[in-house]
C-alpha cells in the first residue's frame, strides 16, 4: 500500500486531507513539529517517511502579512515546495501541491473565467511567492499536480465565513460593510480534499484550476452562509477602495476547471450548492465554535 505524507496537516485543507485520506497509510505533520521551509528537516522528514505521494497543504496563507513578513511567506510558500519538489523528483514519489487563484492579476473583464493556460502575473507578495513556489515544481520533478484554489473555507482552522459570523453574533446590529466588487469561487475545503484524493489515485499530472463552479463576490458570499444559518445580518456591500488592506487582490479571478473537466474527474458543484452542504454538514459546529471564540 502507498504511503501518504500531508504536509499541513493541523490546517484548514489538511485537517480535512486527513479525514479524507483515512484508511490508507497517511502520516501528517505540521508545524511546530517539522518545518519544511528548512531544507535539513525537510529531508530528514521525507527520509524517514518515505510517501509514495506527498500532499502540501502548508503555506504561509496571511495574505496581508506577506507584505511586510516576507522572509516568512517566501520560505513557506516557495522554498518549502521547491524542497519537497527536489526530493520527490528523485524518488520518483508523486507531489501534489495547492496553489492560489491569486497568482493571477485579475483584470480580466468580468466574468470572463480563468483557465490554466493564462499568464499568471501577481500583484500581492503572497501571489508571487505562491507562483515561485509552483515554478520551483515544475523545474524539478515531472511527477507533480498543482491544483490552484481559491476562497477555501472549512470545518477546522480560520476562514471569511467565520469571520463574517463572528463579527455579526458579536453586534448583530452593528453594520458590516462587505467588498462587492472583487469576484472568485468559494470552496469548501472538503471537497477540495475529495478532489485531491481523485487526483492522487489517477496520478494526474500538471497544473489544474480546483474551485466550486460558478462565481460571487465576497458580500454576495457572507450573506449567503447567514441565510443559510437562518441568521439576520446587517451586511452592506462596499468597493476595494473603501475596504483597503496591505495587499492588493484580484478583482476578477473566477476560475474554471478546464482540464480536470477534459480528463473528467472534476467533483466540484456550484458554489451555493456546496455552500449549502458545508452549512447542513457544519453550521451547528461552526457556530457553537465561533460563539466561544
Ligand atoms: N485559505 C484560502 O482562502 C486559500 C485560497 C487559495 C489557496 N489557498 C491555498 O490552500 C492551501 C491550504 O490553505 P489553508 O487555508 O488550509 O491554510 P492554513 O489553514 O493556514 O493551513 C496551513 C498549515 O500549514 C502549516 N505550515 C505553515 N508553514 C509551514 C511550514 N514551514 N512547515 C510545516 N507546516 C507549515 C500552518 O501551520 P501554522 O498555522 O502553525 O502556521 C498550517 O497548519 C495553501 O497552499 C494556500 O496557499 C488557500
């Protein structure tokens, strides 16, 4: 039986890798434990482990921190996959790695989608450090899948959905303003990790979009998760100028799943549909979580 290595594995994506993979022979790490941005832990790591396949779930996900942490965001999201690359090329060991959708710079009009085959060209540190990391794969090993996602949430770890919840149980009144004008396709976790699995079995190679179908922007999203928990909001929508941050974000990077749909292993469904999932399967936890927090 192959053995499994999840990098990542206390996060958002990995906790739900874990689950995903149970039954097989999987062995996760995380920090504090092994830092895979240092290169000697790195292989003493996948020394002792040995994996068949290798999923990479860690990074250095702050998008707004990688603009002043960079010597951070670079180790995580560049050198740490270009370890693991290096390594898996040599023992003919399969890499699967997550990317972003925020490699690209999104001003394509909208709602043109985004398919593999467009230039990527980041406009934030975290954009660029995540292309490095994906360019140091594809120079050192040709056993790899980079699946790119975008606005992931989960059951475990921080995410926009709880946040939104957060902020709302804790001023119901309070109004929230949201950012309207930035378009993407939210994905839950969980099926991101089915995906991932699909795409470890089949040993699909190269690069692939990995997002739920269809599209929204972030006020349209945090009013659906409310609705869907039957809870009233006080969201208005806003422009990007009105809501600045550290680090500039795509206005348009609605991606489409070409080539997981031309080799027919996409799982992916609409965004609402999985919204919807996500807050049957979850919503009760994630409230009891977010109320305590
Ligand atoms: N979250 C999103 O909206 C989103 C959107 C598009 C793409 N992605 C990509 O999807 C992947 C999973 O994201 P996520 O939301 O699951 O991230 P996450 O919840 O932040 O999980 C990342 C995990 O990696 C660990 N980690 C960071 N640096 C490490 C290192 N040097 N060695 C070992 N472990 C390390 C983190 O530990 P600590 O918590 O201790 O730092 C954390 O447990 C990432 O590649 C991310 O770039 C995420």
């Amino acid at each position: 039986m192959s053995t499994y290595l999840i990098v990542g594995a206390k996060g958002q994506l990995g906790s739900d890798c874990m689950r995903q993979f149970d039954g097989l022979e999987i062995v996760g790490i995380d920090l504090p434990e092994v830092d895979i941005s240092d290169r000697q832990q790195c292989f003493d790591l996948l020394e002792s482990v040995r994996p068949e396949v290798i999923v990479n779930c860690a990074a250095y996900t702050a998008v707004d921190a990688c603009e002043t942490e960079k010597d951070a965001c670079w180790r995580a999201n560049a050198d740490a996959p270009g370890y693991l690359a290096e390594w898996a090329g040599r023992n003919k060991s399969f890499l699967i790695h997550v990317s972003t959708d925020y490699v690209f710079p999104g001003n394509r009009p909208l709602f043109e989608s985004l398919s593999e085959s467009d230039e990527a060209g980041p406009v934030s540190e975290y954009g660029r450090s995540k292309l490095a990391g994906e360019q140091r794969i594809v120079d050192r090993t040709d056993r790899f899948a980079i699946l790119r996602t975008a606005w992931l949430y989960g059951r475990s770890g921080k995410n926009f959905l709880k946040t939104m919840l957060r902020l709302t149980l804790q001023n119901p009144e309070k109004e929230l303003k949201v950012v309207a004008d930035q378009y993407g396709s939210p994905t839950w976790s969980e099926t991101l990790a089915r995906q991932i699995r699909v795409v470890a079995e089949k040993q699909a190679a190269g690069i692939f979009h990995a997002t739920s179908e269809g599209y929204c922007n972030w006020y349209e999203l945090a009013c659906a998760f409310l609705e869907e928990l039957s809870i009233k909001h006080n969201f208005v929508p806003c422009s990007t100028d009105e809501y600045p941050t550290p680090a500039k974000r795509p206005a348009n990077s609605i991606l489409e799943n070409t080539r997981l749909k031309e080799l027919g292993i996409n799982v992916f469904k609409n965004w609402r549909d999985e919204l919807k999932n996500f807050a049957v399967a979850h919503g009760e936890d994630v409230q009891k979580e977010v109320k305590k927090s």
